[in-house]
C-alpha cells in the first residue's frame, strides 16, 4: 500500500527543500527532469535513485500514480542528474517481488513490510 498523499505534501514542502542542495550530488538523492504531460511544463523532481549496473532504481513509495511517475512514464524518457552529471533514461514500471529485489536489501524489506512494491527501474540511454 502505497504512502498516504500528506505525506508526500510534507515530503515536497519540507524534506525536499531540505535536502535539494544535496540532490543530484550525493546519493541516493537526485533530480528527475521531466515534462507534464498535459502542460508541456518541465519539472524537476527529487527523489531517491539507488545504481544497478548502469541503471539507476527507485522505490515508488507513494505508488505508480504519483504525477512525476506518470509524465516519466508517458514521455518514455526523462533527464536524471547523478553525481553531479545529467543522462538520459528510459523508464520501466516494475511490481513484485522481482522488482524489490532490485534494491539494496535493507530497503527491500522494509518497502516489502510496509506493502510497497512499486519500482521505477530506469535504463540508460547511451548517447
């Protein structure tokens, strides 16, 4: 069961703001660019990204309908900076068990605990 909706109001107004001078830098944070599917707008989101193999995974705590999730997932693409630099990314919504397997272990149980099994698996574009 994803994370109640006031919890990613708080998230986005106090932690985010908190932690953006970090995000993009310092892992697990980063920025997710995107475009708003209906607005055309970019935004930048930040999130927590853990490596694998060239990839990057994030546990969707609030559920694949968050509105970032979604813009990623209908543009097939989005810009992530990590570690201070910015690539591309094709996004693949996984759910399961497989899915949480992909992250590090403590975090894959406490996510497997809590319900949530979401991931947003995002695979490099080379360029």
């Amino acid at each position: 069961m994803p994370l109640p909706r006031q919890a990613a109001r708080f998230n986005r107004v106090v932690t985010n703001r908190l932690f953006a001078p970090l995000a993009g830098r310092v892992p697990p944070w980063v920025v997710v660019e995107h475009i708003g599917r209906r607005s055309g707008r970019t935004y930048r989101t930040v999130v927590w990204a853990f490596p694998r193999r060239g990839d990057l995974i994030m546990a969707l705590t609030y559920g694949p309908g968050s509105d970032w999730v979604r813009n990623v997932t209908a543009a097939g693409r989005c810009q992530v900076m990590w570690r201070g630099r910015w690539a591309s990314y094709a996004p693949e919504l996984r759910r399961g068990r497989g899915a949480l397997r992909l992250l590090p272990p403590i975090l894959r149980s406490m996510l497997g605990a809590a319900g949530i099994d979401y991931v947003l698996h995002l695979h490099r574009i080379q360029q």
